[in-house]
C-alpha cells in the first residue's frame, strides 16, 4: 500500500496515523483511531414565523364566519318566528306556500328567479312583466344545484348564505389588508347588520354579487388581473350594476401603475373580461327574442322621482307595509350612499369611489323602488364608516340602531309586506 493509500485510509476515520510509515498492528504503537468528523450543522427551522402565519390566516377566516353564524343565525329565528307569532298578508300565504323555517326567505322576486330556473326565459311583449328583466347567472346556479341540494329553494338559499360567508371572508382580508383587523371586523358587522341585509340570505341576487364585487377588487388588490376581470365578468351577468366593475377596475388598475403609460402590462387585458357577463346576456336576447334590449323593456312598476316628481313620498305616518314612506327610506339611503363618495375616494381612492357613484346613480335615475336593497351590495361605504367611527360607544349605538332597522324590517319581510 502507498503513502498515498494509507493517508486516504487514515482521513477517512480508520487506519494508521500517516506520520507513521507502516502499521504496526491493531492497537500497536503507531495505530491510532480516529472518531467520524461531525456532520455539518443543519440549519434549525423557526416555528414561530410559521405559527403566527397560520394563526393570523385562521383569525381572517374564523372571524367574519363567526360574525355570518351569529346574524345569519339570529335572522333564521326571528323569521321563523314572525311566520308563526304574527299573521302573513293575504297575498304572502297564497303566493308562498312552503312554511318551514326557510319559507320567509322566499318572498316577491324570489318567484321570478325560481321560474328561471325550472323553465327558462319568457319574453311576452304585450304582458306587464316578463322574466327576462331578471340577470341569467343566480338562477343557472340554482338550476345546476337543484337536484344536488334538494330543490331550487333550498338550492337558492344554500347559494345565497355560501355567497354571503364568503363575501364577508374577502371583505374582512381587504379591510384588514388597507387598515387593520379591527377595521375588517367591524366593516363585516356593518354590513351584516345593515337594516336591508335580510337580502343577502335571502332567494335574491344580493349575497352572490356582493360575493363577486368584493372578490373582484380583493383580486385586483393583489394584482390577480385575470381572477379580477372574471369576478367582474360574472358580476355582470347577475345584476346590471356589475358593468360598473369594468371602470371602477380598470381606475385601480392605473392606479397601481401610478398613471404612467409605459408602465401598463399584458395583464390589463384582463379588463376586458368586466364586461363580458353582460354582452353575453344581450347576445342572448337578440337571439332567443330578435332584441338585444329586452330587459330594459320588461321592467315594470317603477316609480321614477325625476318623471312623477316628489308627491308619493309621504311621511305622515307608520303601518306595515306603507309604500310611500318606504320609497321616501330608499331615497334617504341613496342620498347617504351619493354623499358617502367623497369619504370613500379619501380613503380608499377613485375606483372604489366609482363603483358606489355609479351603482348608485344607476338605479336612482330610474327608480326608488329597492334602492335600499341595492345599496346594501356597495361596501366601500361600510368599510369607511368602520374606519371612521372608532370609538366603542359610538359604533355600538351605531350597530344597535342598525340592527334594530333590521329586525323590524327582517319581520315585515317574513310576513309578505312589500319592503323590496
């Protein structure tokens, strides 16, 4: 064996020191045994960063289900029990004839939605009211989910509160993503205590667009353009309004690219999925009926202030049910709404900004009829008002005032009374 072999041999762990020429035998002079050199240190992991990752996910989680379980919860009831302790209109017992805990959720255009669903559209010009004024993608869901979930009510409802819990989810990490948590929690209180709120559990459109307008900017926030130009894109086949997205986006969009031409990116191709929802929805009306504008024909009954001027909105008095002093509510909220623009551009800057204008002025310009209802979809104004009323007294007298509207009009609701 060369040198060479017994200095490799001796390196390794094992064998005859190699100042020594030759062995002189197994424990014998010039033999010396060499322990295993270490294995290099490993680099030791840090739990905490991981644990306080996981911890704050499931805080962004668990707190807007648990603000969903206790107001969807305490609605279920009180429904319930407005349906069993007071007596429904004529008109609510004919026209609704489930009974259950879920049938006061199935009022008014609830009908039109489940029609939708089990027969499709119908367009008759020469009737007051057709189901082509209703948008196509709530009651395709609830088609597809029917024999899934039990039939199309349940269908609805199951559609409507999923809708709903995940909107508040998306709500609260973008609140707190712009502020902070307790920014996030009490803008998801706020909207689920809103005095119209009983619409988003309910057989409506309100808790799926809510869902899609939320999750569109929330993707946008994160420069998610694809996801956010197909929320909007669907938005827009579930309610009118959902057009507003496209610009409200595409404001957010230069935004983030401090206005600057050059800096635009292939991404910004994605606003031109906002739209998409609702051409298809007119490319199907000139199709199944030769008029691409059906819809805007088929809507009945409104009560337009700017064309039959101010004379129904009377506040004289109080009853179950009195119209004129619910259309003069929904012009209050659409005057709030309008005015809480200049906060929401402050605040949160001039695509949120847009999207509560327009969705706003859109159905003002034509109606009063469920403009508390449409308001109720438009969160930006929740999340400043959660920002701006910080202390604990005010926002709880805020939130008991709020929820107490609701209670009373979640009742009406239940008994057939037309607060739509």
């Amino acid at each position: 064996m060369s040198r060479r072999d017994r200095a490799a041999r001796a390196g390794a762990g094992y064998g005859p020191d190699p100042a020594t020429p030759f062995p002189a035998g197994e424990g014998g002079p010039g033999f010396q045994q060499r322990q295993p050199v270490a294995p290099f240190p490993r680099r030791e992991r840090r739990p905490g960063r991981l644990g306080l990752a996981g911890l704050a996910a499931l805080e962004s989680v668990a707190e807007p289900l648990a603000v969903f379980l206790t107001t969807r919860g305490c609605l279920l009831v009180l429904a319930y029990a407005a349906t069993a302790l007071f007596p429904k209109t004529a008109y609510a017992a004919k026209a609704w004839p489930f009974g259950g805990l879920f049938d006061p959720w199935v009022r008014w255009d609830s009908a039109w939605y489940l029609q939708i669903a089990s027969e499709g559209y119908v367009y008759r010009p020469e009737a007051q009211a057709s189901t082509v004024a209703f948008f196509p993608l709530y009651p395709l869901l609830i088609r597809v989910a029917a024999p899934i979930l039990g039939g199309p009510v349940s269908a609805g409802l199951v559609i409507s509160d999923v809708a709903l819990a995940l909107a508040l989810c998306c709500l609260y990490q973008l609140a707190a993503r712009r502020f902070d948590r307790d920014v996030a929690r009490r803008s998801a209180l706020l909207l689920s205590c809103y005095p119209f709120a009983y619409f988003l559990g309910a057989v409506y459109t309100e808790g799926l667009f809510l869902l899609l307008a939320v999750a569109a900017f929330w993707l946008a926030e994160r420069r998610r353009w694809w996801l956010a130009g197909l929320a909007a894109g669907l938005a827009g086949a579930t309610r009118l309004v959902g057009a507003t997205l496209g610009p409200a986006l595409g404001l957010l969009y230069l935004e983030q690219r401090r206005y600057r031409p050059r800096e635009v990116r292939p991404d910004a191709l994605a606003l031109g999925l906002a739209p998409l929802g609702l051409l298809v929805f007119t490319l199907y009306q000139y199709l199944a009926f030769g008029d691409p504008f059906v819809t805007l024909k088929s809507a009945w009954g409104y009560y337009n202030l700017f064309e039959q001027g101010p004379g129904r909105l009377s506040l004289s008095g109080f009853g179950p049910g009195n119209y004129d002093l619910l259309l003069a509510v929904n012009l209050a909220v659409a005057v709030l709404w309008l005015l809480a623009v200049v906060p929401v551009f402050r605040l949160l800057g001039p695509a949120y900004a847009t999207f509560v204008l327009l969705s706003t002025l859109i159905p003002l310009s034509h109606q009063l009829e469920s403009l508390g209802r449409f308001t109720s979809v438009l969160f930006p104004v929740f999340v400043v008002v959660a920002y701006r009323v910080r202390g604990r007294l005010s926002f709880g007298l805020l939130l008991s005032a709020s929820a107490l509207l609701l209670s009373v009009l979640t009742v009406l609701f239940a008994s057939g009374y037309p607060v739509v």
